[in-house]
C-alpha cells in the first residue's frame, strides 16, 4: 500500500466533543464452505464475556464497491435462495458496543449513548476490532482448517449536528442550497473513488447528508454519514486493518473539507 | 438494509431515500426501505439465469458439482452492472462445478469469457477471430478495461475475410 493511502496519523486533526453518534468498523470475508449455523455459538463464545447479551437480525447482502464503467449500481439483487441464516448482535452490557456477525461479516459499532461509554477513539476502536478478527481468525482455522479470506473492509462516521432550523446548514457544513431557499429537507449523497499512487482504484468514500428530527419534531440536525469501503490490498486481517485505518485518515480529512471552521471550532478542533 | 446499529438515535430522517438504511428510533415505529431498481437490461433479462445457477442441486453436473455460490452471483451481477453497454445483448451465465460463475459472449468475431472465480478475483480472456490475437487479464475491482471489451464487441467490424479458392 502505498504512503499516502496509509495516511499519517498524525496531521489528522482531532476534535475534544466531535458530533459522533456511531462509529462501525467491519469486514466481509468469505463464507467457508463447511460453516453452518451451529457454529455460532462457537463464535458467540469467542466475546460473550464482553458482549453477554444476543439478538437475532435480518442478514446483510453481499456488498462489493467494483470500479470502472457505469457509476456505482443503486440496487438490491432478489435471485436465489432466501438466506438460511440470521445476524447475530451481540451487544455490551452498557449497550454502547455491539459485534455484528453473520457467515461472511463482522462488525463492531460503537453506539452514542446516554449513559454508555464514551467514544473509545479510532486507535483503541482498531486495536480492539483487530483483536476480535484475529479471535475469529483462529476459530475459522481451527474448526475449517482455513483462516478468514478478506474480501471488503470498511469503516464509517455518522455524526448528529443539532441545528434550530435547517436554514443554519451554511453555519455547519460548506456545502449548501442558495440561502434564498426555504428548505424543507436535505439529502444528498455524493462518492469519490480513491486511487493509489499506480493510480488504481482502492476504495469507494461515500458522504451523505439527511436532514432528521427528533421525535415530535421538536430538534432538527443534520446526520451527516462518512464510509469509506473497498477491498484490501491482501485478503488478511492485518492488510484489512491497513485499509481501515487509511480509511478512518481519510474520512476525518474528507469531514474537515465539508464542515465549517466555526463547526470545528465549537467540537473543540486541536 | 444499513450496518448502522443505532437503535436509540434519537433522530430519525424526514425523508429516506437510501437504499441500504435502516432507522429505528427507541419506541418509535420501526420502517425498513428496500428498493429494486436494476440499472441495466441485462440484469433484468438475467435475473431468472442468476436464479436458476445458485440453485442448483447439488452434483447437478452428474459428479459433485455445486451451486453457484451467492458470493460469485453478487459480484457478477455488481460487475455486469459497470460494464452495461445499451445495444449489446446479454451475455451467457454459465455455471461452474466448483460454484464459480462464466459470463461470455461469442459476437462480433470476438469470443470474451469473464471467469468470476470469488469476490475480487476475476480472470478475462478475450479472442479476435479478425487477428487470432488473444488477451487475458486477471482483475480484482476495476474493470475499466472490460468497458473497452464491450464497446469494440458493439463496434461495427468488416466480415472476416473468406480465402478464395
């Protein structure tokens, strides 16, 4: 990988109160051939201690970023079998981390809440993530004779900025309609394709603004969503972390050029 | 469907428009957005194929034969999606023992077969029966250069000479 793409973690900008809501970092590997659904609990046992409690969720598709021709595809695919098998949370007793796993993922999040942990950090949040991968890495060789085959890596920021009125979007983010406009909603979405220094194409970074409400109504902001994805240079799990924390350099770069100085300002930029 | 977990975000979208997202709010009701839009003929044309490949049975090839995986199915699809050309016919699925998949097309005096072997891993042959000159490329996720494929097999061609006797 080359220098850039790695990043310097050090000339990216860190903010004391950053608008963080969740933070996800994740792998999608592919499934082996002999795993069926008994093994998970094999895999539940791996972070029980951390993550005691367990709920069942609807799989995740396949997702893969491909370069090159049309732009990226918008669209969810409805051919073969329905899925034979779920995906598991298993989620921290405070509430605010939880491991996404399913036969070709794991994800961990880290979730804003009231009386949950605070935001560990992107560099505790990689060390712990790698340490859970290297977990099921073992498994997957001790119990299927192969380790984990990476084949797509992502990380991904969602931020809440609170605002009185969605006219304010020019105080927050560079970005904005002519002030003319009375808007009502926000929403866009745009994507840049990451190149190294051969030029090819690596990963896919996607920013999307909403604009949400609080229930009733009563708080506007604007959730504002950085993910960076794209498959590693190597199907391993160190080459997956490389990727992820390239991603993470490039997603608090990409939030300095869209976000305002004042914004920055009022999170507490160093 | 979204890998986003924040169940007790306390803000919800006004409007949703993303294809992947997920938003459930603690006590609030909970909606799910999914929505079909193929991009290209091709896909939709090829849907029943794609459905009729990763089910099949087991030693359908009369040895041990398996599906074709889902993995295989979703990255062929992702990939004939970038390369979709308007004018040019869909190409043939074909499946493979080992749950790999083929896209080919024979047109054109050109025969093109895209191995699809796993997700990233992607073998391209193409053959020009005008110059006997054949090309093979092993590609991961970019596949700019299949586009070139596809527009010279869309090309207008001069006849292959016949030798006069």
């Amino acid at each position: 990988m080359d220098a850039d793409l790695m990043g310097n973690l050090s000339a990216v900008p860190d903010f004391d109160s950053p608008p963080l809501d969740e933070v996800v970092v994740g792998v999608q590997f592919a499934t082996p051939l002999s795993y069926s659904t008994v093994y998970a609990n094999a895999v539940w046992q791996l972070y029980r201690e951390e993550f005691p409690i367990v709920t069942e969720h609807p799989q995740l598709n396949p997702h893969f970023e491909v370069f090159g021709g049309n732009p990226e595809p918008r669209f969810e695919f409805g051919f073969g079998q329905p899925p034979l098998r779920n995906r598991l949370w298993f989620i921290s007793e405070d509430d605010s981390h939880l491991i996404q796993f399913q036969d070709d993922r794991l994800l961990l999040n880290w979730r804003n809440r009231a009386n949950g942990t605070p935001y560990p950090r992107h560099e505790k949040t990689q060390r712990t993530f790698a340490e859970y991968l290297k977990r099921l890495d073992a498994l997957f060789k001790s119990e299927f004779n192969q380790g984990i085959l990476i084949n797509q890596a992502e990380v991904s920021y969602i931020n809440i900025i609170p605002v009185q009125s969605l006219a304010e979007m020019g105080d927050w983010l560079r970005f904005t309609p002519p002030p003319a406009f009375e808007i009502e909603g926000v929403n866009s979405v745009f994507g840049e394709v990451v190149r190294n220094d051969m030029h090819k194409p690596v990963a896919r970074l996607t920013c999307e603004t909403h604009s949400v409400t609080s229930p009733g109504g009563k708080q506007n902001a604007f959730r504002l969503t950085l993910s960076y994805r794209g498959a590693p240079s190597q199907d391993s799990v160190d080459s997956a972390m490389e990727f992820i924390s390239s991603g993470r350099t490039r997603i608090v770069k990409r939030f300095c050029d869209i976000t305002t100085e004042s914004a920055q300002l009022s999170w507490g930029r160093n | 469907m979204t890998i986003s977990a924040n169940l007790n975000s306390a803000f919800q979208n006004s409007k949703t428009t993303s294809v992947y997202n997920v938003h459930r709010g603690e006590g609030f009701r909970a909606y799910r957005t999914i929505v079909t839009a193929y991009n290209s003929v091709w896909c939709r044309n090829l849907e029943a194929r794609f459905n009729e490949l990763t089910s099949l049975p087991r030693g359908w090839d009369g040895y041990n034969g398996i599906p074709v995986s889902f993995t295989c199915a979703r990255f062929a699809a992702n990939l004939l999606e970038r390369i979709f050309i308007d004018g040019v016919s869909e190409p043939s699925l074909v499946p493979g023992c080992d749950g790999t998949l083929q896209i080919e097309w024979h047109k054109n005096l050109f025969d093109i077969e895209i191995d699809v072997l796993g997700a990233n891993n992607v073998i391209a042959m193409r053959f020009d029966h005008q110059t006997s000159r054949e090309e093979t490329l092993e590609l991961q996720n970019d596949f700019s250069v299949l586009v070139t494929w596809i527009e010279e097999l869309a090309s207008e061609r001069a006849p292959l000479a016949t030798a006069t006797p």
